[in-house]
C-alpha cells in the first residue's frame, strides 16, 4: 500500500492504484474523525510548512488540521510579513526553508506550475494545495471520495463539471481523476467559460443545463469566483443563474435522483439556490469532512513513504 | 463535578453552582501554573478553533496558552486573509469549521449575538470571548477568582464597576456572575456612560467617585475605550481623569482596604494612575495569571462534558 | 555543561566557555536534524513566546521550528492585530505577557536595547532574534558554527565582514563572538559604512576587495539592506557591485581556499553574483540548517538552566 508518486501535483497521470490507496487510507482516517480522540501519532517528528500564498480559509485550516490529527509539527507561512518583499527570489525562499530539514510542504499559489517547481529544488515531498488555473489534487480527491461513499463505486458514473471550466483548477483536477478511475466526464456552462480543446479530453460539453441534469448522475457545481474577474466572461450574475444555476426545480423536473456537490465557498443564488444548497440532493459539508480525511490520507502515505 | 451549561455564551443565567465549579477547578490549574512543566493531557486529541473576528492580544493568548497547557490542538482563524471576502456567509464559514470536527469553538465577535447564533448552527461547545456590548463571560469569571482569592469570598461583597458602563461587555458579565455568587453590584461613571435602564438589574449607580470608593470592598477600573468612541460620551480625557480617575489620594483619603481591578490593557493617566496601576492595592497582574487558569477550567470541564 | 547567562541578549561578553557549549550542544542538535524523527522531549511543557515586532521570514520559522522539535509550546506574536495600537505600552504588554507564566521570550525589534529591557521587567529567558542595529547573537552563533565545521577552528582564523558594517547587527555580533574565540576579525566596504570608532575594537578596516579577500580565511558577505535605505551610503547599487561585490572571478584571482558565508536573504548580483552564492566556496545554506541547530541549542540550554 505504497504510493508511486512522490509529490502530489495533479491528478494528471497518477496511477489508478495510488488513486485507490489513497482513498481506501482516507475511510480509515474518516472513521478516526468520529472518534472522541481524533489523532493517531503517525507524524510525528515529522515537520510540514504551510506555504500559502493566496488566501484561503477552508484548504488552509483542513490541511492544518490534518496534519495536526497526524501529529506532525506544523509551520505556517503567509505572503504577508515574509521576506518576500525584501527582494528575495521565490526560489531563494524556497531553499531556505527546505534547508531547515523539512519532510513535507503544502504549497498554494496563484500561478500554475510552482508546486512542480518545488519539486526540482527541494527533497520535501511536495503537496499543491491548489496553483493558478492548473490543478487542486486533494480537491478533486475528495469529491471522488464522497460520490464513491454516496454511489458505491466510480467506475461508470456520469459526472458533469458546472461553471467556469476555463478558469478553474479544481473542474481540471476532477476530469484528470475521474477519468483515471473510469467515470464519464463531461462539463456544462456558457461556452465563454469553457476551453477550446476540453472535448479532445474526452469531456462532452453540455450547453443546456436541464440536459446536463438529466444525462449526469453527479453534478460538480463550482463556484463563480467573482474575485477572479468571472465577470469579464458573463454578462451578469442573474443571467447566469437564469442559465445555469442549480434549483430545485431544475432538479426535480429533470432527475430526482441526481447528487449535488460543491467546493465552495457558495455564492448562495448564483450557482445554486440556498434551497439545494441546504436540500436533500447535496453533500457539500460531507466534503468537508471527508476532505480532513483525505488530506490525512496524503500526507500519511506521502509522510511515511520508503 | 459537571456543569449544566454546555456553552459559556455569558453569564446571564449561569447557575451559581457552575460558576462555583469553574472557579474551584481553576484553582487546581492555577497551581498547575507553578509547576515547571505546565501541561496537562486532559484534552489531547480534541480540537479548539479560536475565530477571533476582532483583533486582541491578551484574550487571544490566554486562550491559546490555555488550550495548549490542556493539550489540545489549537486552530487560529482571524479575519484577515480569510473566506469572508470571497462573499461566503459567516453561516456557511462557520458549518465549514463545524463540518471539519472541531470540539470546541472559541470566539470573539464585534456583533453581539453572534456566540449565540453558533450553538445553533454547530455542534461544538462555543465560548464566548467577547460579542460586541453583550458579554465577555471569561473576565468576569477571571475577576471574580481574584477576588475571591484575595478576600476569600464572593457572598456579601460590595463591588463597583467604573467607568464606560453602556459600552463594556466586562459590565456586563461582572454584574451577572457577581450578583449570582451574593455579591452586591454598584457601578460608578458619568452619566453619559450609564444605561438608563441599569437600576432595574438591581444595580446602584454613583456619579461620586469617593463615595464609590468608600463604600466599596472592590473597585473594578474599566478601561477608557478610546478606539471605541469613548471619545462621544465625554468632553476630554483629562476631564474625565479629573471626575472619575482612580488616584491614590483618593484611594487614601476614602479607604485603604479597597482591592482594585482592571481587566487591561490600561490607559496610564485616564482612568487609573501609574502609581495606582503598580501599587499596593491593585491585582491587574493577578488578573492575567488567573485568566489562564479560569480559561483552562472552562475549556476543561465543557470539553470533557459528556 | 551549564551557562553563565540566563539570558541571550549579544555576545559582547558572553564568556569564551558559555560559547564553547552553545556551539557543542548544537552538534548533538545538528545529529538529531538528520534523523527521521527531529524531535526530542526536552523542553516538553514549557512555553516559548515569539514577539515579532519586525518582519522576519526565516528567522522566525528557524525559531519555531527549533522550538516545536524541543517539544515546547509556542505563541507567535505579531505586531499586526496586537493591542498596541490599543495605546498600551510595552512594558505593560510585556507584563501581561510575562504574567501568563511564559518560561522564554524570542524578541525582534526594531530599536536596539529591546531585548535587554524585557530582562528587567520579566522573569522569563530572553533571547534577542535581533534589536535595531545592536546584535544578533543566534546569527553569529550559527556563522562560528558553521566555520568551526568547515576549518575545524575559531582560533588564529582570519575573518572579513564585508558591507554595511555601520547599520549591520550581524557584524557587531560576529565580532564579539569571533573576538572572544581567538578569531582576528576586520571588515571591509565604502568608508560610508563603516563606523567611525571601529578600529577601537580591534577591528582592522579594508577599502580594497581583493586585498580583504586575499587575507582572509573566511568572508562573512552581509546584504545591502535596501529597505532599511543603505541607499543612502552608496551612490548605486551597481557601484557597490563593482568596487565590493564578491565574484567569481575575484576569489579565483586572489584567494580559492576562500569560505563564503552570507547570512541571506541574498541580494543576486549586488553584494554577491549568483555563480558565487551558488559555487563551491560558500556554505550559505548550511548556515541555515546550522541556524536551527544553534537555536535548539541556546533555547536548551537557557530553558533547562537551574
């Protein structure tokens, strides 16, 4: 029950067999969280650096939290009060800290490919905790946890990405993943906000969201990340959830036995009415949860690989 | 030894018996304080978030000290670099957290209510550091262990809050817990800082700061909050320090037996002299000490609550 | 194998004997960074405060970091979000600080004689992370480390600090140090850096580059600090380069058993060329591994001290 990889960077191109063990590890780290005692000593000695230079709540505290229930030592860095500003290369940074005798860094950026970076200049194990518009492995790794717990398996689903595709890491992650484990991918939004070349994934593009309902067993609702400029590729808020939001209605006139996920955070009433947002169709605080235990499950077999 | 609450949202309400129980255990850890290793496994494996929505320096390290000397894992989430500017509600932030498994929520609010709002929407025990005017529970709890400590009871006392009454939380919950545990509660400022309705808690207002001093066993200093308006209710600091300052001549011309509180951080010249901030009558210090204690009982015997 | 100081403020007077088990115990430590586990119980229910009130990225995590691994707690604090802007003073911060019952306090500040104040006002150990431009004690405790691992001596070695001696800590920290373990130190830049009153410490003064790196057995490269306006001192940044900047082609030229030290963050191709901070001569990243080592082993020391 040895991981291949030694980083996690995307889900691009990781074996179907590391996919399988981190996720079967993760049901054991899931029962753990129900414990009145929630922490194994597996980690421990072991030392891990928080890297994040965007912000984040949710990926953050669920990362620290993971690594503190595995008992590693934890040390948090923020772009803000670093010596980033005192003309320091990210690289320079980055050697730093790794000569210090680190075994892990978790690593979220805003430009694509700065977790690979890590990889060429530090022995740590590398974790990206989402860069740019590439990849959010852990993201996409426990949403396929919580539809396999929902659903039984993952082979053979249908599963459809809703939203801006193009400027999303987390709707990439979930083709790359989905598809290693043989589920049907395929995306829907207005087709301003969906790459040109999607379709020579393998990723059937729906423009008509009723269809996607009924077509799809899941739906990967993501959020309109108004901090990310998604106006310029919308004309208004309304007119996309006149187009594209998830309503009850919606659900129920097309397929009542669909399940609803979500990264979040919700932007209540765009993507997603607050009435399926807090209805009988979503798991979006499974996730949650069951994200803890995935990233447990990550760094653990990442943590204590040969 | 178990208490009826299962949250300290404040005060108001909270039977004289679990206050009793509060402040007997945090006597066992104020010992534990002197001890050269100063930690405890009594909550190892359970998980405290500390969401501190205001900034602060003391409560926050108390807590934090607290919550590590019981062995706990400790979160710290402040609202900077945070979710909130990605247009999340504070309801879906906050069953985010939930949704991780946290036991225990720590938190301090510039609104009022807000403490309260979590017990309905979390699962976890939810202290209150402070909301907005309403009540700030530990200082009050942290007041009344220092009294007692020094006086050897609560019962039959006469203690008088000065200063910035309508605007202080610390009042508030020195009224409620005091008033349970026997003891009389007056208060003394101008007028301007007086809530009308304050008699009708039972409470005796003085507009006279030697008549306070000389029928009181404890004075109780509230700070000026200058970053808080104060600045509205009262012509100038200087007049305010001339009508209601705490000075030793006051002090010594009404009554030498006073004990004299103040929950800091303290203006130097406002409200109470240097010379009184650092002599014989006052246990500021103490105070501090003593909130680790109180904050680690509390902590202690809801997060061990079955 | 105990200390003389209880506290670690500079080395200006630390005796040759207390530096000697510093840099002894610190080889135990730097054993302990290359195990699997880094960890070991030694300081296990003590608490360690940071106070941060500069802007400091690696020295800060090397103290977590060397904190954590000796099993302490550890607040962090900041100046950002902290109660001084509340108008309270610092000694009264301290104060309260102190009165949580911390057992060491880590302290950066920005005006020198920081440090040596808080041993006047708390019972807690303090170790000075650097004050204005007075010392930096851990910085030259970790060079001399360094050295002594590379020569195999401190003693009869020939040492140049080269730059901004005048607003350098590190440099009055290295001079101490070094002087009192038999080391001959000088220092080399534009007369516009270097104090006045230098040679009165036994300090010889080179103006010429090559000469300072043809006598020497060590060079200890500081960084132009550009945002603490060492503009000021030099006409251009590609000026200093040229008439102090250490090169490749220099060090061929003059002296290859050259050992090059710089305490970082680099400034490439100001005080130094990327060949060079990247080439055969320098240790530079060892002094940050050596860093965690030497801090493990003040705060050891200092923490178990009867």
């Amino acid at each position: 029950m040895s991981l291949t990889i030694k980083h996690l960077i995307g889900l691009h191109g990781v074996p179907s067999d590391d996919i399988q063990t981190i996720l079967d590890t993760a049901k054991t780290f899931r029962e753990v969280l129900e414990r009145p005692i929630k922490k194994v000593p597996t980690l421990q000695g072991k030392t891990i650096v928080n890297l994040f230079y965007e912000d984040s709540t949710r990926t953050r505290i669920s990362f620290e939290l993971a690594e503190k229930r595995l008992s590693a030592d934890t040390i948090n860095f923020s772009k803000s009060g670093s010596s980033t500003k005192k003309g320091e290369t990210f690289k320079d940074t980055i050697r730093n800290i790794e000569a210090m005798k680190v075994d892990m860094i978790v690593v979220r950026h805003e430009s694509a490919g700065v977790p690979q970076f890590l990889t060429r200049i530090s022995k740590a194990s590398i974790i990206n905790a989402g860069d740019g518009r590439h990849e959010h492995p852990t993201q996409a790794l426990l949403d396929m946890y919580s539809i396999r717990e929902r659903l039984g398996k993952l082979k053979g689903l249908k599963i459809c990405v809703i939203g801006d595709i193009a400027h999303s890491r987390v709707a990439l992650s979930n083709i790359f993943g989905l598809q290693t484990m043989g589920a049907q991918v395929s995306v829907c939004g207005p087709l301003t906000m969906i790459p040109q070349n999607i379709e020579s994934l393998g990723v059937k593009i729906y423009t008509d969201i009723s269809k996607a309902i009924s077509e799809n067993d899941v739906l990967n609702v993501l959020r309109i990340q108004l901090e990310r400029k998604a106006g310029t590729s919308i004309p208004t808020l309304r007119e996309y959830h006149n187009y594209f939001g998830i309503t009850a209605e919606r659900i129920e006139k097309n397929n009542k036995d669909i399940l609803i996920l979500h990264p979040g955070p919700i932007n209540r009433g765009v993507e997603i009415t607050s009435e399926v947002a807090d209805g009988p169709y979503q798991i979006i605080l499974d996730q949650v949860t069951n994200g803890v235990a995935i990233r447990m499950s990550v760094l653990y077999l990442l943590g204590t690989r040969q």
